[in-house]
C-alpha cells in the first residue's frame, strides 16, 4: 500500500467524520448555557455607542 493511497483512506473516511464532529461541536458550542452572557453582549453591542441622533 502507498502512502497516497493509505492518506486517501484516512481523509475519504477518518478526517471526514472527525470534520462532521467538530462542526457540530462548534455549532452547539454557541447554545451552552455558560454563553448566556456572551450572547446578550454581542447582541447589544451595536447599540452601545448610539446617541439616540443627537
């Protein structure tokens, strides 16, 4: 067996599962409940500088 064909293996079969793993963990990584307050401050922060059009 050459290398190309074992690195071939490797990505069609390991590299893909463990790509689907980490999406899906970065995914829900976002929705832990320790992120609560990170949300609420992304979501309020375009409104930290406003001025109200003063």
């Amino acid at each position: 067996m050459s290398l190309y064909t074992a690195l071939r293996h490797f990505a069609d079969s390991y590299a893909l599962a463990m790509i689907c793993v980490l999406y899906l963990v970065l995914c829900l990584w976002h929705f832990r409940p320790a992120a609560r307050t990170y949300r609420s401050d992304a979501k309020l922060s375009i409104f930290k500088e406003d001025d109200h059009g003063q």
